[in-house]
C-alpha cells in the first residue's frame, strides 16, 4: 500500500498543543513533520495474520520530525519526561495489547 493508500484507509491524527487532532482529509505537510503509522509497517509485511487482528488499531499521526526520531529512540519514561505522553499511545505495543491497554481506543 502507498501512504495516500493508508491516508484514506486510516484515521489521521495531528499532534498539536500536546494533543491529538483529528485531520479529515490531509493532503500535504509541512517538512518539519512526518507521518508516523501507530503499528509498524513491517508487522503488515511480515505477520499478516496478527495485522488482521490489529488492524482497527492502525492510525496515523502526523508529528514533529524530532518526536518521531524520539519516540523510536527514547524508553517510555524519558519519552513522557519530554512530551507529556504515553509511548504507547502512539507506538503499538503487543505486551500493553496483550494487558488490554488498548481496549477502549
């Protein structure tokens, strides 16, 4: 799938005002954001099984370049420290799904 593919398919979200807002129907960004896929790319490719599972779960958000860096890079702690967020609010986390964490999204 290409990213305008999962752009239409997908809810998208922009990080704002330590928050996350809905975007309708985003068509460009600036370059100083990316958009990141809440669960991995890799895990459609590789576990299609699961990703099927899982799949309702896919969102997109559309942050700062650095927080995307960060969020790959930074332990759950020291991610909150700096952004005021839980990790796994916008990474998927199979152990955090596996305990429920993700029931009510």
């Amino acid at each position: 799938m290409s990213i305008k593919d999962d752009i239409a398919k997908y809810p998208v979200y922009v990080w704002e005002q330590r928050k996350l807002k809905t975007i309708p129907n985003l068509q460009t960004w600036s370059n100083n954001f990316q958009l990141h896929h809440f669960i991995k790319q890799n895990v459609r490719k590789t576990n299609k099984e699961f990703y099927e599972r899982i799949e309702y779960l896919q969102k997109l958000i559309l942050m700062p370049s650095k927080m995307h860096y960060d969020l790959h890079a930074m332990g759950e702690i020291t991610f909150f420290k700096r952004y005021g967020v839980n990790k796994n609010d916008f990474l998927f986390n199979r152990k955090k799904w596996r305990e429920g964490y993700y029931e009510n999204t």
